[in-house]
C-alpha cells in the first residue's frame, strides 16, 4: 500500500546454485529483515549480473486504476531480462495464468533468445528467483525505511497492516488526502477515502 514496487531479477552461474542453497537462500518471505540482510550480501557476491526496476506509485495507481497492474509487471520484468544475458529465465507469475504471463512478457522482450519459464510461487521453488526476491525486498525496506524517517511509523506498508492502515486513515482525517508515498488505487485506500466522503 505504500512506496514503490521493486523488481528484481539476479542471473548466476549453473556452479553457483548449489552454493546458494548452501547459504540458505529462500524465498524473502520466510526470512527475518535482518537474516535478508545477510543474504543479500552472498546474492550480490555469486550473482554475474543484477538489474532492479523500480515502479513508482504514479505508474502504479495508473495501471491499477485501468485494471492492468499484471501488465505493468510483465513491462518491469521484461526490462529486468532484458538487461540480462542469461540462457533461461524464471519469473514468479503474478497473473492466475503463468502461460497467459509468460506470453505477456515475451510480447516486451523483442528479440531476446533467453528461455522463459512462468510459474506460482517460483520465489519458493527456485533459489536463484529466491535470491532475486531478496534482493527486491531488501531495496523496498529501504524505500520503507526512508518514508519512516521523513512521516514517522507507518508500520511494514503492506495492505494487512493495521498500523499502516491506521496511519494512512489519520492522514486522511486531518489532511483529507491520501498521502503521496500510498497507492491510491489500493482498495483500502479506497475505502479510507470513501468512508470519510460519504
């Protein structure tokens, strides 16, 4: 619900994904802040290459507003690829149908040779998509972590958050605007400015 949205992407060597797992690479999802700190150190090290694409919330609430934020992503990952030299690419699929995501992104890619592969939860599959998803989250707490210097605690800035809700509703109240680092075309958002409208 809050800052931007990062997209990662990490290509490695075939001798190098045994040693991530060795490090204990995941999914960020399952690490504490601080162990993905310490992570994101070893992907840097064994990465051949890193791209990261950073959507502001402007090109979000656009696409979000239009109902084509997969779209949006497939743009990112593709840009991501394509500042990449690698053989295969796996991406995490944000849309219901990886084949349908796959064929999205291609249609962005142009004239690069790299096999795609789309699939669910591929962060958790796959080590190297693990790391890239490290490195994303990573980058976004830091983006976090600069909101909360300048505005205070606004929680993690995830939708689930009743902190973060609590913060973006006070917000609301007293300056009967959504703040501009919040994706206003969030459905919570959404609410918070409907239910104080009406």
């Amino acid at each position: 619900m809050l800052g931007p949205i990062i997209v990662a992407g990490v290509c490695v060597t075939k001798k190098s994904i045994s040693e991530m797992v060795e490090k204990g690479i995941k999914d960020s999802k399952l690490l504490s802040p601080k162990k993905r700190q310490v992570l994101f150190g070893h992907v840097i090290n064994v990465a051949e290459s890193i791209c990261v694409c950073r959507i502001n919330i402007e090109d979000i609430d656009f696409h979000v507003f239009r109902n084509n934020l997969n779209l949006l992503e497939a743009e990112a990952m593709a840009i991501t690829i394509r500042n990449m030299k690698s053989d295969k690419t796996y991406v995490d699929s944000c849309d219901v149908n990886p084949s349908r995501y796959q064929r999205t992104i291609k249609t962005f890619l142009k004239q690069n040779n790299t096999k795609l592969f789309s699939m669910h939860h591929a962060d958790r599959l796959n080590v190297v998509v693990s790391g890239a998803s490290i490195i994303a989250k990573v980058i976004r707490d830091s983006e976090l972590s600069k909101i909360r210097i300048k505005y205070g605690d606004v929680g993690s800035g995830y939708p689930s958050d009743k902190k973060t809700i609590k913060f973006v509703k006070e917000w609301f109240r007293q300056k009967n605007q959504i703040p501009a680092f919040a994706r206003k075309s969030w459905k919570p958002a959404q609410m918070i400015v409907s239910c104080n409208t009406l």
